[in-house]
C-alpha cells in the first residue's frame, strides 16, 4: 500500500478550515493507505508559544486527531519531536538547499509580514523541516490544504536534486489536495484562510465550540448586501465560503443549495450552515471529551507512535548520513 504522511500543528485548537480542509480526510485515507499523522510541535516554535499552552495542546490535538477516527493500531500517530530523526534529516537537507530557493516561499513572507518582530531562522527554513517529515519515511501522498503546494513543491526539488547527487535514496512525494473544501476562509474577511491563531474569534469555528457558539459565529459572518444565495468566489466570498461548508456536510452541490434558499434570506441559509455544521462536530467532541479525561491512554498511543516511527525514521537517516560520507561506527 501507498503511504500517507501529514502534519498539523498545536497553535491552537483546530478550525473548521483545518476539519474540512485536512483531518477529516485524514480519517477517510486511512482504509486506503499507510497512514502517518503528526503532531507538528516543532513547526509551531517558528511562531512564540506558551510554553505550557504548547505542552497542553499538544496532548489535546492527540486527543482530537483520535476522536476524529485515526486509527493508533494500524497507522501511526506521533508528535514531531518525539523523533529527533525529523531534525538530523532537515540538517543535512538544509545543506542541499538553497538561500534564494527558500527566499521565494510565499509562506514566509506572509508570516514575516505577519510577526516582523519574529523573523526567526526556523520561520526561513521550515520548508526544510518538512520536506525532512515527509521524505524521512518515503511518503508517496502528502495531504495539504492548497496553501502547502508551495512547501511540497520544494520537497520535491530537494528530493530529486539529492536523488541526483547522491543516488535514489528519496521517494518524490505527491501533494493530494482535497478536491472540495480545499481552503476554508475567515468568516470575518472571506478572501483570508480560516487561521486558528486569528486573534479575531468571529473569525473561526473552532472544532470544539458547542451549538450556541456555532450559530452565533456563523449569524455574524461577512457577507454581502446582494440577498441571493449564490456561488461567485470572486463578488460573493463571504457566501460561497458558507456554500461551501454546507455543501461538505450535506453532500448538495452549488446549484441545489442555490435552489434550496431561493426566495430566502441569509438568516435562513447561516442557520441551516450552522446547523449541519453542529450535526457533524457534535460527535467527534462527545469522543474528543472521553479520550481526552484519559491522559494514560493518549500518553500511551504517543510513546507506541514515536517508536514504530522512529524505527523507520531512523533507517532513512543512517541511509542518508553512509551516502553524504559522515563516519558511522559498526
Ligand atoms: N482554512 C483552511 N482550509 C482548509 N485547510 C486548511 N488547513 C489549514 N487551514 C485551512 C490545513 O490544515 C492542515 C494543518 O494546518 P497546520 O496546523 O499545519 O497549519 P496552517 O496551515 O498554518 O493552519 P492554520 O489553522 O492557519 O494555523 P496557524 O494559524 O497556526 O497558521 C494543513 O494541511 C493545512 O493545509
């Protein structure tokens, strides 16, 4: 079977955007491929963290990523820096990349212009380390949300040029963006991506948020003062990113969710949207509420996750460290 690795990081409690865009899939994957799924803590560094807010959600985000159905039996769920092969691979990667190559990533200009009080290294050379999280296990499939095509576009590059240096060593992974809901965007400013460190909380709907928030978060979103629920990403952004939430859940396409508000206001339509959106999480909290009161469990899964991923990890790394000419001792 094929193999899956993806990533999301503990900066905040998971959006809608990252339900819809990335775990949800996750889950749905599993029962075609070999899945690995991590718990990206290192990434997050690149931004400042609380240090116990990390720690924390971290165990949490283990719990979530559970309680949307990843399977610890037969996938691997893992935190990042439980395997310090992530970080030796990325060194030696890092060494085969260029300045100017991670100059054009647009992810860091965003970011920098976002934090220019933390223009940090690591913010520079993140591509790096994820290109090390997927090669590291010979990924063929990379699931990412649209706004990472960028990052496995340059994994690619690595992989091919050190495959060319120094003989096939790397698999050249493939990016697999889902085809609907590939970018959720701010309920707040519907041309930006639903972000879970907004500081806006009208911004995003948080997988956790029960009922009421839901529809309060959702009556307030940005529209426009057309009144016709239709789909133009362009002059309605607002609209076609509700359409697009309603059309996950309920299956409906663009044309039967148009036909279904007919005549209707947006009160309606925000209402329905808030409702299947509701219907669908309220399962998976009622499952992250029970996993999560079992710390040992989760604990558990995390320490059986780093071993099979380290032992494979691991493998790659002593590969490539022969190939590059560092001394290994029998
Ligand atoms: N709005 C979105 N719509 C669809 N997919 C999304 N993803 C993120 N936002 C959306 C996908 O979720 C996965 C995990 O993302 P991440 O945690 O690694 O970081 P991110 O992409 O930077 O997500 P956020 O929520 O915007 O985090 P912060 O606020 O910390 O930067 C990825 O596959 C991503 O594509």
């Amino acid at each position: 079977r094929k193999r899956i690795l993806s990533g999301i990081q503990p900066t905040g409690t998971p959006t809608l955007g990252n339900y819809i865009g990335a775990v949800r899939n996750w889950a749905l994957l599993q029962s075609d491929y070999d899945c690995l799924y991590m718990v990206a803590d290192l990434h997050s560094l690149t931004v400042r963290q609380v240090p116990a807010d990390l720690r924390r959600r971290t165990r949490e985000l283990a719990a979530l990523l559970l309680a949307v159905g990843i399977d610890p039996k037969e996938h691997v769920l893992f935190v990042q820096s439980h395997v310090p092969a992530h970080t030796e691979l990325a060194w030696v990667l890092a060494c085969n990349t260029q300045f100017g190559e991670l100059s054009r990533m647009t992810q860091f200009k965003d970011k920098s212009a976002k934090h220019p009080d933390n223009v940090n290294g690591g913010l520079f050379t993140y591509p790096v380390l994820m290109a090390a999280d997927i090669l590291i296990y010979n990924a063929d499939l990379v699931p990412v949300g649209q706004d990472q095509t960028q990052h496995l576009e340059i994994a690619r590059d690595i992989a091919g040029r050190f495959n060319g240096i120094y003989g096939d060593t790397f698999t050249l992974p493939e990016g697999y963006v889902p085809a609907a809901g590939a970018k959720i965007m701010s309920l707040a400013e519907p041309t930006k991506k639903m972000s879970k460190s907004d500081t806006n909380i009208n911004s995003f709907i948080l997988m956790t948020d029960d009922k009421d928030a839901i529809v309060r978060k959702f009556k307030r979103a940005v529209t426009d003062s057309d009144g016709v629920v239709r789909f133009d990403r362009e002059t309605k952004p607002g609209v076609s990113n509700l359409m697009c939430i309603y059309s996950t859940f309920t299956g409906k396409s663009n044309d039967e969710i148009a036909a279904e508000f007919e005549g209707k206001g947006y009160g309606d339509f925000k209402l329905a949207v808030a409702e299947v959106t509701a219907d669908a999480l309220a399962p998976v909290q009622a499952e992250y509420a029970r996993i999560l009161a079992d710390k040992a469990y989760v604990d558990e899964v995390l320490k059986s996750g780093a071993e099979r991923a380290s032992r494979l990890a691991n493998r790659t790394v002593s590969k490539v460290y022969r190939k590059v000419g560092l001394l290994q001792l029998d």
